[in-house]
C-alpha cells in the first residue's frame, strides 16, 4: 500500500466521527490533516486530485456547519481543481462534479447568484448521463436537481438544502478509498479508527445496491475488516456477519464466473475460523472443505490458481484428521500438500509453509502408524528449511529445533546413536541463535540426558 495514499485517508475516519457526533474538534483535525496530505503530494502525483477532494469536502463541510459563506469560493476552487484533473472516462469525475454542484448551490443558498444555479444544474446534467439509474448519486442528483428548481434566485433556504438532502453533503467514500482505509487499519492496532472504518463499509453498502458492480468489493473487504475486529476482540458476533457477508459475495459470483473459486475459499476460511473458534460444530469443517472442493473443482491442472484450493484443502483435512481421527483425511491432506509442493518453484514466498506443513503431516502420519518412511520424508523436508531463511532469523532457529526433534523420534524408534549425536548438535545450534527458547533447553536436556545414558 502507498504511503501517500494511507497519509491521505487516515483521517476518513476522523470525518466519519465528526459526522455522527457533530464535534467541530473532529472536523478541525480531519482538515489539518487534508491540507498537511496535500501539501506533501507533488503536483504531477496520481493522488493529487484525490488529495484536494479530500480537502474541499472537508472545507465544504465546515463552511455548511458554521454558516461561512464567504469562504465557499476555497472548497469550490479546490473541487475545480479536482475536476480538471479527472478527464472524461475518469473514475473519480462524476463524484467530483456533484460535489462541485454541491458546493455551488451550497453557495446559492447564501448569496443568490442564478449563475451558480446554472453551472450546478449542467454539472448534474453531465453525472446523469453517466451514473447508472439506481445508484445513490444518481438519486442525490435528482433530489438536488429537484430542490433547485423548486427555489428561485434568493429564495432557498440553507436550513432547507440541508434538510431535504443532508446526506449529499456526506457522499460515501469510493471502494478504493475504503481499501485504503482497511489496510491503514491493519497496519495499527487503534479500535476507534477500526469501529470507524466497518461503520464506513455500512454506509456505503446502502449507497451501492444489489445490482452494483462494486457491491461485491465492499461486501468481501466488510467480511475481511469484521473479521480482523473478531481476531483483536474475541467477539463472535464478528465473525457471525462476517460470514454472512461473504455468503452475499459467493451468491454475486455464481458458476463461470472467473472470481467464485476465490470467493469460494474465503467463505472457507471464515467458516474454518469459526469452527477453530468455538470447536463445537462440525458443519463448520465440512462446509469448509466442501466450499475447497468445489473451489478445486474450478482450478484445474495448469490453472495459475490451483495450488490456493490445494494448501487450504489440505489444511482443513488435517483439522478434520485432528478432529476425528480418521486416517483417509490425513492420507488426503498429504497427497494434495504434496501437489501444492510441486507446483511452487525453489523462490516461491510460500514455500517454507508448505515444507512445514507436510513435514509435520507426514510426522503425525508416522506417530500413528509407525511407518519409517514417513519419518525419513519429514527429515528430509526439515532439512531443507532452514536454508530458506538467511543466518539469524527466527524461523532458521525453530527449523534447527524442529529437526533435531524429529531425529530424536527417529533415534527413539531405531536407536541409531547418529540421529541422536545430530540431534543435539542441531539443538545447540538452534539455541546458539535463540537462547531465549525455555521449552527447546528442555528437549535439549533430555536428549544430552539419554546421549550420556547411552
């Protein structure tokens, strides 16, 4: 995420707040904060019409609450600035064109000049034709096309025109603008701001209806910041909507479309989340590897997306294994971990997981039936991890450590003092990069104890 543009929307929040409280200290920020963002962004940037957008409509906003008429040309000049750089075809045009409307019949409502009714009216006149009919814009257009044609030069009444469309003056924030908003929230850990971003997401779902082609964006990032509140606090009722937000994504993307095996997978992995959560309810798990069956299904050999479906697949199926204890789901999850392993080449971010993932399956698979090779296989995928991770990460340490664990199993079922001398040699080296491990020195301990017994 650019820094730029979380700079710019960190303080939506903030509006959002001033908005349902009425509180001017609120407003006052958000608009220190817009102009300090504004001033840091170049001339040229990408960001720049959205970074005076932001800051006219907070200056429209304080000019509309404290009644400054005067100071109206300053939000009006800057959405003209805005608009020049938003050309036709450009996302953010219409938006900024009602919001100039706004502002130039905010302005008429306190000075009376016909010629702002006019530039307004050809300003929604041009939002018209490119809005579809059953979007929130259009219905604010026509309610405001509506208010200035019902009042002559002079005769409208601020208290009026805010009355009749208040939540012009509040237009909901942009997808895009939202997602910015949720990785600023997940980048830190401030329960206002997060209280503020999902109240954002529920505004804006009753601006884009049904029939949105953005709906489906703003119910999948609602899903995932609910479910990030769920994982800081703990409560249910989170992850309860969460789910079923992500159910109302699934049903937006029905079979043949290329963005239902993702949809898929993440309604998976919430209802994955809610069994981890409360434990108590099986249909969670079967829903889940059910949904990542299906989602396989779609993904088949050759797909650029196969090896998703696959990993979380196999990881649902050793849940399902550590659940109930039935060896066909552990011999499952295996066989597709494998799969996962040879689809992802030496460099692949993942690849660490996956060697530990199946490591650890094949470990379980071992202590269960005793089966050598298993042992062998989980040996010689640990070997390989800690050459994934340069000298002095954490991971190295624990991959040390998780080794000389597995070959003192071995040295414990075929009493080869080799696995054993190995063993604590990789301990040592384990711990000589984390000391700190308390649990480790235990298993060092016991395995020097029978290096001497033996």
């Amino acid at each position: 995420m650019d820094v730029l543009a979380l700079r710019m929307d960190a303080r939506h929040p903030l509006l959002a707040r001033y908005r349902r409280t009425q509180n001017n200290g609120n407003l006052d920020q958000s608009i220190n904060h817009f102009e300090h963002a504004l001033y840091l962004c170049p001339v040229h940037h990408p960001y720049y019409p959205a970074a005076l957008f932001n800051l006219a409509t907070t200056k429209l906003i304080s000019c509309q609450a404290n009644r400054r008429h005067l100071d109206l040309n300053i939000p009006i000049s800057l959405f003209q600035d805005a608009l020049n750089l938003c050309p036709i075809g450009h996302p953010d045009r219409p938006i900024t064109q009602l919001h100039l409307a706004i502002s130039l019949l905010s302005c008429f409502a306190g000075r009376g000049s016909q010629n702002d009714v006019d530039m307004a009216e050809e300003l929604l006149s041009k939002v018209l034709n490119v809005c579809h009919a059953k979007s929130h814009i259009y219905r604010v257009v026509l309610i405001a096309r509506k208010t200035s044609a019902l009042h002559p030069a002079g005769s409208l009444d601020e208290n009026y025109l805010q009355q009749e469309w208040p939540d012009a003056f509040m237009l909901s924030l942009s997808p895009n603008q939202l997602a910015h908003q949720i990785e600023w929230c997940f980048q830190r850990d401030e329960p206002h701001a997060l209280d503020e971003v999902i109240s954002l997401h529920h505004d804006a779902l009753g601006y884009y209806d049904t029939e949105h082609a953005y709906r489906g964006q703003l119910l999948g990032n609602l899903a995932t910041i609910l479910q990030t509140r769920f994982e800081r606090r703990g409560n249910g009722k989170d992850l309860d909507q969460a789910i079923i937000y992500q159910m109302e994504v699934l049903a937006l993307h029905p079979v043949g479309d290329p963005d239902r095996p993702s949809s898929l997978n993440s309604l998976a992995n919430r209802l994955s989340t809610c069994f981890e959560y409360r434990g108590n309810n099986d249909e969670d798990l079967d829903h889940a590897i059910a949904l990542h069956r299906e989602a396989l299904a779609l993904c088949p050999i050759g797909h650029p997306d196969q090896s998703s479906p696959l990993n979380y697949l196999a990881k649902q199926l050793f849940s399902c294994f550590n659940q109930r204890g039935v060896y066909e789901d552990l011999d499952e999850a295996i066989t597709f971990h494998r799969e996962v392993l040879a689809l992802q080449p030496v460099d692949h971010l993942e690849l660490f997981s996956s060697l530990n993932h199946l490591a650890v399956q094949l470990s379980t698979c071992f202590h269960h039936r005793g089966n050598v090779e298993d042992s062998d296989e989980a040996i010689a995928l640990q070997r390989e991890e800690p050459a994934l991770h340069p000298v002095g990460h954490p991971d190295q340490s624990r991959s040390l450590i998780k080794l000389a664990d597995q070959l003192y199993t071995c040295f414990d079922h075929h009493g080869n003092d080799k696995d054993l001398d190995e063993a604590i040699a990789l301990h040592r080296e384990g711990l000589a990069l984390h000391p700190d491990r308390s649990s480790s020195f235990n298993n060092f301990a016991n395995q020097f104890s029978t290096h001497f017994e033996h």
